[in-house]
C-alpha cells in the first residue's frame, strides 16, 4: 500500500509512522532550498522513529528543452546529493518536469 502524505514532520506523518505498520518510505523532493531544510527534517524524524527509507526521489528536477534538449534546472540547483550523502540514502530519481504529465499541452 502507498500512503502519500503532506511534507514535512507534522502530525499526518507521526500519527501514520505510529499507527501503521510501515516496511519503508520512499521521500520525494523538489530542487528548492526550503523544500530540502524540510526533506531533511522528515528523514531525521523517519530515523529516529526506526523507519526505513528506501530512498530519495526528485520530481521536477529540470526541464528538458524539446528543441535543443539543454536541461534548464528552473527551480535551482538541486540539494538532494548533499541530503542522502549526509544520511547515507539513495538517490532512486531524478524526475524532470514534462509536459505530457503536467497538462502544460
């Protein structure tokens, strides 16, 4: 079963890491600086509540240019090498922003 929850550590998180029996969580993220200072604060939380993290996801992590297919990173440089090295996680992806899926077409 996949539960996805707001982000950040608030009380959705808490109550379904003590309420649930949880194998492991997958933590997504996006290149923003802020969004990173709360990735950060949710796997610290994870840790300490023993839950295992599979690892880190990054959704729109660049646009890829369809007539020279140069990546654009529009929301900054990405941080999520420097969140899984400093907890010794996986990066799983890193997803670009697509316009077949953003109805941006």
């Amino acid at each position: 079963m996949f539960i996805d929850m707001p982000p950040g550590t608030g009380d959705v998180p808490l109550t379904v890491f003590q309420s649930i029996a949880v194998d492991g969580i997958i933590v997504v993220t996006s290149p923003q600086e802020l969004v990173s200072m709360i990735v950060s604060k949710a796997v610290k939380m994870a840790e300490m509540m023993d839950i295992p993290i599979i690892g880190l996801v990054e959704n729109m992590s660049y646009f890829e240019c369809p007539d020279c297919g140069k990546e654009h990173k529009i929301f900054g440089e990405s941080h999520i090498d420097e969140i899984a090295d400093e907890h010794n996680l996986k990066v799983l992806a890193k997803l670009p922003i697509d316009e077949d899926f953003s109805g941006l077409r």
